[in-house]
C-alpha cells in the first residue's frame, strides 16, 4: 500500500531534487529515527527511474537493506539486491539496494555491478563514512564510481542520510573539509517529538546500582577493551540480576510494552537472559542468522518477546515500535550508538504514551559534555535537592556535580554555554570540552592525533594514614595546606604526603569542595558558598572535627613527586 508523505518529508524530497541539479557537492539529510528516512529515499529513487537512472543505495545493515527495498516497492518502484547476506545479487535493474560490503568485493574481481555506470549513490547511516581513511569500504567506493563517471562521461551525484551528523564524540561529518558538504535539510528527535511525530523519552530513576565501568579503558580503535568488560561484570555479577528484576518491576508495574536491552559482552547477554521470566525474552547478536533474527523479532512484534537483548546489533534496521523502555547494561565509547539506542523506543505506536530510559552504565555522565537535544534533555533529569548538585552557575543558575565540565542547564532549548573547565581553541577561541577532538565551532583539530597512545597506568601505593595536619595562609585567598603522616606498606617507612588548595577562583573551589571538602566533612555541601572567605575556611578547620582517611593512594607524578590518588575512609 502506498503512503502519503508528510509535509516536511515532501518538502525535503522537492528540495533534494532542486538542488540536485545545481551542484555536484555530496549532500547530507539529517533526519533522525521515526523521521520516515526509506520514505524519502523510495520517492528520489521513483523520481530516477522514471527518467530511467541508474542509482545503488548503500547500507551496511542487511535487515535495513531489506527494509529500504521493501519500502521502495510498496511506493510502486522495480529494484534488485545485491547483498550476500541476503543471497542476491541482482544488478540489472536500474535501482540497487545493496551492502557495501559485496559491492567492495565486487569491485574486487571486477564483477558485474563495478561495471555499471550510477548516476546516483545513497548512503543511509551515512556516519559511516570514513572520508580522512581512502582505505575505508565506502571510500573504495566512491572512487571507483567516481572514476567511472569521470571516464564514461556522465552525471553522478552523492546523497546520505543520517539521524546522527557526526562521528566518535561529536566531530561533525558536514564541512569544507568533509566529505558532506552541505546539509540540506535538518529534521530532529525533539522536532518530531514537538510535532507529535515520536515519542517523548523519559529518563528513569534507577534504585539498583549501576555497574562500575570506571577501570575500562580505551583501545587505540576507540572501542571499550572486551577483557576490561569482562573484568568489570564479573566484579559487579550480581547487579545484573538485580538490575533486571527491577526492568522487569518498571515493565510490569508500568503496564509497558517491551525493553530494548544493551549488555556488554555475550556473556553478558546470557547473564541477563537467565534473570528474566523463561520465554519472554531472547538474545540477538551479530552471529544470528538472518531468518532467526527475523522470527525473533516478529515474535517481539507481536508482544510474545518482550525483552530483547543485544551487545551492538539492535540499534537500526529494528522496527518494534510498542518498545518503550530502553536499558543500557553496557558503556558506550560512541554517542551516534547512544542516542541510536535511545531512538529504538521512540517510535509511535498505538497505546503507547511515554518511552522511558534506564541507565545503568554510567553514559548519560560519559556523554554529558556534548551538544545533542536527547542528552540534554537526559543530563537535566535530575532532581535540584540531591546533595550531589551544589554547584551553580553562574550563567543560568542550575546546579551542577562538583565533577561537571559544562553546565548541564538548557537555555531556550539550548545547552548552557557556560564550561567549568575547558580548552580553547588556537584558531577561534571558542571554549571546548577537555576532550573534544575538533573544535566545536571551527573544527580546528585540538588534539594531535599523535598523541593518542595510551599511557602506562602509574603504580598506586597504598599507605596508612596515622595523622593529618593543615594549614590555612592568607594569599588574599585561602590556600590551604594539608600534611599527612603516612607508612609505606611495604618498608613500613614514615612519609609525609603533601596536598594544597589555591581557592583563588570558581574552578578553584570546586577543585577543593569535590577533593577535600565533601570528602572531610559529613555536611560539605553546607560549605560550598563560603569557600573563598578566608576567615570561614579558618573557622571551619579550627572548630569542626575533620575525617581521616585510614588509607591514601598515591602515585608519582611526572617529577616523581608522591601525588593522593584516591582517599579510602572507614
């Protein structure tokens, strides 16, 4: 059955087709999950084949493939598949859905589609387009066609879709230095939520603990390190029983439809199937045939299944639109994957009012310096008298943790401007996140790419503490000194292990409330406005009774200089 396009989406396609014929440039449409993207697709590529154009439409997800084509057949088009997962290979007919996987191998051997001349490509989940790698699949790619149109003579134009503009932690994919470079159109999560087009998410309040990623590192690839994973989950075994017995309370207690689980490891997945009830929920993994998946998910479509757990394969080319409850059991390095995985559970779908977000993994923190409607929305969720959120700023006066970069208020649906910490960037001064790669304004590159080898994790020495001392000078600020006397746990040997303060600005005095005050003191966060008055500081080390870590870690800093590393109190 045909559909009828919405508004916006019949506006993209007339100015798709327009500026198509006006520039070269590969063009870009950001258009997020629920925005109808095989809709817009099927009706450029009608427009093509009605003039009897060539074009091959790029996805890297075999059930998307399938999707797409299906999508373009009901709006009345004629196509062929050309992907080996799917067992086709069909490459006569004028529209191509295809996996760039088999068409690279096809370039390859000099097969059958490298030979045909396209005067068009689309890339869906265009964000993976590698364009700084010439190595890179869809790179191949577009020079092999490229030099096919240049030698043959004809037109040939590039259009992406994406809901997910950028690549690793927000470098932007649109640009002169890009491989996009202009974006034509912008349709977003919270615009289609405004429009009633998606669902609005929420995010839950978690009662169980959420497991401890914090030793997990980074590969040089940029993916978490699986023994790290591994290492971590069988440190905190028993929180994923207990996390999924409450997913099963917010699902049953909140009349909810189905949850989207992501786990970390495999083995994970089967730790997470063995705490849920038998027979309502199953385990989709990058190994599952293509039929089973298939009956796994008509199965959920159904509301048979009602728990669907994945380590990284269930964030596009999935359509269970009565999901509403999205759990992450697993950290992630990528933004594009969050906000993909929180995209599951927005899509409408008839007794469905909410769509609600669990996180147990830590990401909405991990991601919570980046610019992104979802995670704004995400960061701010959180209730004004937790203790934990006692520093405000000083821009809009939202309180944040003593461990914020930026401040997580929303100004006029905006991220608040205003950083706590930062690094500006050389060519436009803008204030960037400490981690950021690119500038967020300029893209001027803030970090040598390299200089991104891991360090040698320094060697922490455990000693126990038998006092502590301090001291509070007038620097025309409070510059606090603090002594403790402490005893190598090997050689038994006393040491003095040195920590100072210069509460001389605002960031100054986080530093000193996140490290010091709130560790020393059972009220901390009553002190936080008075930590740049001198004679209170005084007052406050004189007359309230301090806690005294019985253990200090510590490390050698660069001028091999003992440096506190992490306080163990009793």
């Amino acid at each position: 059955m045909t559909k009828t396009l919405r508004p916006y989406q019949q506006k993209v396609v007339d100015d798709l087709k327009r500026r198509l014929k006006e520039t070269i440039n590969p063009l870009l449409l950001n258009i997020s999950v629920g925005g109808g993207k095989s809709l817009i697709i099927a009706e450029l590529l009608l427009w093509l084949e009605k003039f009897e154009y060539r074009a091959l439409c790029l996805t890297l997800n075999s059930t998307l493939i399938k999707q797409n084509a299906n999508a373009y057949k009901l709006q009345g088009g004629r196509c062929g598949i050309y992907c080996a997962g799917l067992k086709s290979k069909s490459s006569e007919d004028l529209i191509i859905f295809a996996s760039p996987h088999s068409v690279c191998q096809d370039i390859k051997h000099e097969g059958k589609i490298s030979r045909q001349p396209f005067n068009l490509i689309v890339i869906d989940e265009a964000h993976n387009v590698n364009f700084h790698d010439e190595t890179s699949m869809f790179m191949r790619i577009w020079q092999h066609y490229y030099i096919k149109a240049r030698t043959d003579g004809h037109n040939y134009r590039i259009v992406g879709l994406t809901g997910t503009p950028y690549r690793g932690k927000g470098e932007y994919i649109v640009g002169p230095d890009q491989f996009f470079k202009e974006e034509l159109a912008t349709i977003s999560a919270p615009w289609l939520i405004e429009q009633g087009y998606l669902t609005k998410p929420t995010y839950g309040i978690t009662y169980v603990d959420s497991i401890d990623f914090s030793d997990v590192h980074v590969e040089n690839t940029g993916k978490f390190r699986h023994k790290d994973l591994e290492d971590a989950l069988s440190q905190n075994e028993r929180l994923t029983g207990e996390i999924m017995r409450e997913v099963v309370d917010v699902l049953n207690e909140g009349k909810h439809h189905g949850a989207f689980i992501f786990a970390a490891t495999i083995k994970h997945c089967d730790e997470c199937l063995r705490a849920l009830p038998e027979g309502q929920a199953a385990i989709i993994t990058g190994d599952t045939p293509h039929d089973v998946r298939e009956k796994i998910l008509m199965e959920a479509q159904a509301g048979r299944i009602k728990y669907l757990i994945s380590v990284n394969c269930l964030m596009v080319g999935v359509d269970v639109p009565a999901y509403d409850i999205c759990v992450w059991c697993r950290p992630t390095e990528s933004l594009i994957l969050y906000i993909q995985g929180i995209g599951r559970v927005l899509r409408l779908s008839p007794g469905k009012d909410r769509a609600v977000v669990l996180d147990y993994a830590g990401n909405i923190e991990r991601h919570g310096d980046i610019d992104n409607p979802i995670i704004n929305e995400a960061i701010n969720n959180v209730s004004e008298d937790d203790p934990d959120y006692c520093i405000p700023c000083y821009v809009c006066n939202t309180n944040n943790k003593v461990t914020a970069r930026r401040c997580r208020g929303v100004i006029n649906k905006k991220r608040c401007e205003h950083f706590f910490e930062w690094k500006e960037c050389p060519g436009c001064e803008t204030e960037n996140d400490i981690t950021a790669r690119h500038c967020r304004n300029c893209q001027y590159e803030l970090i040598d790419p390299n200089a991104k080898l891991e360090k040698i994790k320094p060697l922490e020495i455990p000693f126990t503490v038998a006092t502590m001392n301090w001291r509070v000078h007038d620097r025309g600020y409070p510059f606090v000194q603090v002594e403790y006397k402490a005893y190598h746990p090997i050689s038994g040997l006393p040491h003095s292990i040195y920590e100072s303060y210069y509460v001389s600005n605002d960031r100054a005095a986080n530093v000193f409330y996140g490290n010091f005050i709130k560790k020393h003191f059972d009220d901390g966060h009553q002190h936080y406005n008075h930590l740049q008055d001198l004679d209170y500081i005084r007052s406050l080390f004189q007359q309230e009774e301090m806690i005294v870590p019985r253990i200090i870690e510590c490390v050698h800093n660069d001028h091999h200089i003992l440096q506190v590393k992490r306080k163990i109190f009793d």
